[in-house]
C-alpha cells in the first residue's frame, strides 16, 4: 500500500498532541499538589513572581510551569502584562473541588498509573493480574476525588429518585449496604442526605476503609459504619438498597457477587449498579470517552480482576448487554438502565 503524505503529518501532528498531554498530565498533578490553581483562583492576572510568593515556590519553576499550562489551553496569557489567569471555566475544572466538572483527581490517577507501568508490563508476559492493593497510593485518593464531583452531582438528585421506590424508603429509614466503597464518598453522601436511614460500607482494601471512617467523622455523620469484606461475602441481610459504585466489573466473580447480592436483599430491596458509560459493540466506544475508559481498564481494572477468583475480566466498556447477562445470571429477575450521564450508566435490579 503506497504511503500517504498527509496522512502521515497528520498523525504525527496527533502524535505531538497526545505526547504534550501525556507529559503536562504530570504539570496538572503538580498544580493541584502545590496549590498553585487555587491560588490563582479569582485572582485575576498574576505574575509567575507573585504566584511563587504565594505559594511559597521557586519563581523559575513556576514560570516555566504558567508557559506550560498557556501553552496546552489549561490558562489564559496576558502577552503585554506578562501575566497568567483562569477563566471561570478553567476554574471549575482546576481550581474548585466541588464543581461537578472538577478533574485534578484524575490526574493523579494518571501519575498512579505511570508509577505502575512496569507491573502491567509484566502482567501482559504472564498472564497475571495486579490487584488494586498493589497499586500506587495516588490511584486510591485520586479515583475518590475523581468520582466524587459526578456522585454530588447525579446520585441524590436524579439516580436515586430513578430507583423504584427507594427513595421514599430511604427518607423514612432503610438498610443499605455500599459494596466496594473505597474511601466512602458515596457512602458518606447518602447517609448525611439519609438521617433516617443506616449505612454500612464494605471494602476489601483497609487502606481506603481507615480513610472512609475518617471521612464519615469529618463529616458528622453517625449513621454510617464501614467493614472490611469483599462483594462475595460481606455481612447482612435484608438490605432495602444494595450500591456498587463503579466497581462491578473490577471484580473477579461478578456473577458471584450478584448471587450474593441477591440473598443479601429484602424482599422489595433494590440493587443500584452504577458503571462506567459503554455501548455494546467495541466500534461505538471508539470515541474520547472510550478511549479513556480502555486505557483505565487495561491498565487497572482488567489487571484487577484477572487478580482475584475467575478472573472474568468484564473491563470498563463491557457494555449493558454484557452486564445484564451477569446480574441475570446471579439470579435477579428484573434489570433496567434507570439514568445516564457522558461517563456513566445506572442499572436498577430486583
């Protein structure tokens, strides 16, 4: 096949992209780091001098880095005043942790996947999988700052009000139980919303489980307790909602844990399954959400449940179909998609 010219400068023009973005993925974790977002946050223009005193960092350092992050789009520059500044737009996805658009957590995810490169190299020599434990420390905080925005943003207003009579249980007093928790945002979120109700999080990772608790104290919440278990064995019974945040297809034996969702449920008890957004066949994924799902799942949830017991390795885009065989199989009789948003599906079962 004879070579294309322009072709060919045309993807190496998206190979200089993609190279600059991989290499300022470490500039934006070092931004969120040292807190130089939030300083220029409302600021308006501000010298690389002015913004190093405020951060207590080195001047030379921070000039280099406000270039970097004008260069890539992340800030604005002010050529004749040769100053920096945020738009109220880059504000809410750098600078404001609350904002539903907020993304510094990804990147730490990224500098955790990094770190871990080597042990996924050998995971694909032998076949082996790299259990979420055996991760960098930053993919554990990053995922929770990462998922929190979206949690804060749909869970209470749109997915549980989408679940058949749920939320009237909650507000009136329910049993739920949160597989997979990791550091209980979501956990954390319902049971401020629920007074009424009881919450019990469970997670294999003590790690994500001790920092769980203390966010659940942070926050003043009493109704909420958190337990080391996996999904195919933790305790209980006769749960009004059983929720898998984003966690499903990290597992090893999600027919297992479907199984024993199923006898852990009341009668009328509902299992909310939130996952990552996918459609059913491969060639509709290839798209830039796809394309960050695939990479997160190569990199750390197919190693993951390749880890653990079965090792079905249903990956981030197993899509709704795949994951209908799944619960179906564990023994439920219903499974909807209840709600949506770009990087996520919500499934209802019963």
């Amino acid at each position: 096949m004879p070579l294309d010219e322009n072709k060919l400068q045309q993807f190496m023009g998206k190979m200089v992209g993609d190279m600059g973005a991989a290499m300022g993925a470490a500039l934006v974790y070092i931004g969120d780091q040292l807190g130089l977002y939030k300083a220029m946050s409302g600021a308006g223009l501000i010298s690389s001098h002015d913004l190093a005193k405020g951060t207590g960092t080195d001047e030379r350092y921070v000039r280099e880095w406000l270039a970097a992050q004008a260069a890539a789009g992340y800030l604005d520059y002010d050529a004749q005043t040769n100053r920096y500044g945020l738009s109220p737009e880059q504000e809410m996805v750098f600078a404001t942790e609350g904002s539903p658009v907020f993304v510094a957590g990804a990147f730490e995810i990224l500098m955790a996947v990094f770190a871990d490169a080597d042990k996924i190299v050998d995971a694909f020599r032998t076949g082996r999988g790299v259990g979420w434990h055996e991760h960098d420390a930053r993919l554990f905080r990053g995922t929770e700052r990462f998922f929190r925005p979206s949690y804060a943003a749909h869970l209470l207003s749109e997915w549980i009000p989408a679940l058949d009579g749920t939320l009237n249980k909650l507000q009136q007093g329910a049993s739920v139980a949160d597989v997979g928790c990791g550091h209980g945002s979501s956990t954390v979120l319902m049971a401020k919303a629920f007074p009424k109700s009881e919450f019990v999080g469970f997670d294999y990772h003590q790690a994500s489980l001790d920092r769980a608790a203390q966010a659940a104290k942070e926050s003043g919440v009493s109704n909420v307790r958190f337990e080391r278990a996996t999904a195919k064995d933790y305790r209980g019974s006769n749960y009004d909602l059983v929720a898998f945040f984003d966690c499903l297809h990290d597992m090893g034996d999600p027919v297992g844990a479907s199984a024993h969702v199923r006898e852990t449920l009341s009668g009328s008890g509902k299992w909310m399954i939130v996952e990552p957004f996918a459609h059913d066949a491969v060639q509709e994924n290839l798209n830039p959400v796809g394309r960050l799902f695939y990479s997160a799942s190569t990199m750390i949830c197919t190693p993951a449940s390749k880890s653990q017991e079965v090792g079905l390795a249903l990956g981030t885009q197993a899509g709704e179909a795949r994951l209908r065989e799944v619960v179906m199989a564990g023994g439920f009789e219903r499974f909807r998609r209840v709600a949506e948003t770009p990087f996520n599906m919500v499934f209802e079962a019963a």
